[in-house]
C-alpha cells in the first residue's frame, strides 16, 4: 500500500482577502508613482520651455527698445531735414493762376516724332 499524499490545507479565507487587497493596493501605489512620474517630467518641461520663453521675450524686448531708438532718431533726422527746407512760396491769385487746360493750352506743342512707322498701313 502506498503512503497516504499530505492534504494540502486550504489558507483561511481573510489571508485571501488580505493578499487580493495588498496586491491591489501596490498596484495602486505603482500606479501614482508613475503618475507622479510622468506629471514631474511635465513640470521639468513646461519650466525649461517657460525659461526659453522669458528669454526670448527679454531679447524680443531689447530687440523693441533698439528699435524704437532708431525710429526716434530717423524722426529727429527727418525733423531737421523739413526745417533745413527753405519755407514755401506764399500762395498765388487764382486769377494769375491758369486752370489745367489753360495751362495746356499755353504749353508750347509737343514735337512729332519721326520716322514713325504707322504698323503696315501704307
């Protein structure tokens, strides 16, 4: 006859219930740390990013003020130059004036081009 095999004895129902929820709970826990990981890793992003933008609207700034330097002093050049011009000659009688096509009208004729082919027409 053949020994008897050992029974295995069932585990009691709550160390069941304690391993289920230990093992949950660690996936819990795994679980925020990469969470936590993953919003770290965000913050390390958008703070590198939000440097590079400060110092490009620094430079962007810099770039503004250099700019606004020269307008003024195109102004100024531009300023001195009208007052360099010599003041403008005081308005005329219209009656002395002559209207448009009087003005033509006195204009001396214009010259007519020669050797001017006429396209094939003759």
């Amino acid at each position: 006859m053949l020994p008897e095999a050992p029974t295995k004895r069932a585990a009691p129902v709550w160390h069941l219930v304690y391993h289920r929820a230990m093992d949950q709970a660690l996936q819990e826990v795994e679980q925020l740390g990469e969470r936590i990981e993953q919003i770290l890793a965000t913050v390390r992003r958008l703070a590198d990013e939000n440097v590079s933008l400060r110092e490009q609207l620094a430079a962007s700034r810099d770039d503004n003020e250099q700019l606004q330097r020269r307008i003024a002093e195109a102004r100024e050049r531009v300023q001195a130059a009208l007052a360099r011009l010599p003041a403008a000659p005081p308005p005329a009688n219209d009656a002395e004036t002559p209207t448009g096509t009087q003005a033509a009208a006195q204009a001396e004729p214009m010259a007519e081009p020669e050797n001017v082919t006429t396209g094939g027409n003759e």
